[in-house]
C-alpha cells in the first residue's frame, strides 16, 4: 500500500519568517518523492525532488527537504518566506515498483502575511 | 525539465456538449495521462494514455465519458463528453521523464466550467 499524507491544509506565516510544510508517506517499495506547487490558475511546477541520492534534497526558489527513512517523513522548508511563495503545495510519491504508480497528497495552502 | 502544452486553456461549455482537449509533449516524456482537479482539492487520476491503443482507465472513470486518444508518442487528447456541471473541473495533462522515467510534469491545465 501507498499512501501521503500532508499534515496541514493550510500554513500561514509572515514574510520573512521560516516555512516549514509536513509530509508524510508510506510505500511497499523504495519511494521517490516529490513537492510541487502551484500558483493560483496555474498549473503544476515541480519544486524538487528525492529519488535515492542524497538524503537533502534542494529545489527551486530556495526550497529544500529532507528525506528521513526512519521517520517516513518529506517536510518541505524554506528559511525566510516571499509574498510570492502563496501558493497550494502538493507532496507526491511514486514506488519503484514495476508499476510506478503515483500518489498525491491533499495539498497544503500556503499563505504569506506582509 | 519536460515541456508540456495544453488547448483550451480554459473554456465554458453549455451542458449536454463534448469538448476536447489538446496536450503536446516533448520528446523526453515516456507516459502520458490524463488528471482532473476539482475545486479546491488535489488532483484524481482519469487515465493513462497509451499510444495507439485505449487508454487504461482508473475505477470511477469509462472510455464512454472521458474518451482518450494517443495518436503518436507527443500528442495526447481527452474529450468530456456530454458534460453536466459536474464536470467542472482543471484537466491536466502530464508525463513522465527523468532518468528512470520517475519524474511528472505537468501542463498548465485546462479550465473548465459547464453551465
């Protein structure tokens, strides 16, 4: 069984201010993980990705996450958050099965206070 | 990264009407499908496009209502057939890249509102 879940649906913070997304999964197989975003009326962009390299893993526009086996966690962090990081944050992950098949999670929205 | 194209962007449909929309791929994708998001909620998996035979369809989705076509190995179509409000919804486009195929990308999406 597979299976994400994101443990806020929505997160505000000031700008300025850390940001921190919660990710949790489960998978049968060795998982590859991923967050996206995506900005109102527009459609997904990849943030970045974790596919059995390196543990951290940074993305676009000062993104980064942390894979933890040990916690099945893949928290997405920011340090200081921009008025332009508003936006729906879906954590996705996909096994490494013969059927690579592909869970998301219920979306985080994010809101950022100036 | 892949590059993914979407057409309509948006469109509003009166009810008992088909549209059909457009998805071109470049040439690093492997799999394409077809998701739609309804509003304010993440995204449901119609189906995998297959090229040049049907589409394999998800539980809760049939061929008679979301037919899919797969032409060749960049282009992709997804028609909603006689629409209800109901169907009102963001319709992606994606495939799959990266270096073991494990990577989607996603189109801008298709808007969609049936009165």
């Amino acid at each position: 069984a597979q299976s994400v879940t994101q443990l806020d649906s929505h997160v505000s913070v000031s700008e300025g201010t850390p940001v921190l997304l919660r990710c949790n999964y489960s998978s049968s197989y060795s998982p590859s993980l991923f967050w996206y975003v995506q900005h109102p009326n527009k459609g997904l962009q990849l943030l970045l990705k974790y596919t059995s390299a390196a543990t951290l893993v940074k993305g676009i526009n000062g993104f980064e996450a942390e894979f933890k086996k040990s916690e099945t966690s893949f928290h997405l962090t920011k340090p200081s958050a921009h008025m332009s990081d508003a936006a729906e944050y879906f954590c996705v992950v996909t096994n490494s099965g013969g059927y690579q098949k592909v869970t998301f999670g219920t979306g985080t929205k994010l809101q950022v206070i100036p | 990264s892949a590059v993914i194209s979407q057409k309509p962007s948006r469109d509003i449909c009166q009810r008992g009407t088909s549209l059909t929309i457009q998805c071109q791929v470049d040439s690093q994708v492997t799999m394409m499908f077809w998701y739609r998001q309804q509003p304010g909620q993440s995204l449901t998996l119609i189906a995998t496009a297959n090229q040049g035979s049907e589409a394999t369809y998800e539980s809760g989705f049939v061929i008679d209502k979301f037919p899919i076509s797969r032409p060749n190995l960049t282009f992709s179509t997804l028609t909603v057939s006689n629409m209800s409000p109901e169907d009102s919804s963001i319709y992606l486009c994606s495939g799959r890249a990266g270096t073991r195929g494990e990577t989607q990308y996603f189109g801008p999406g298709t808007r969609l509102l049936v009165l």
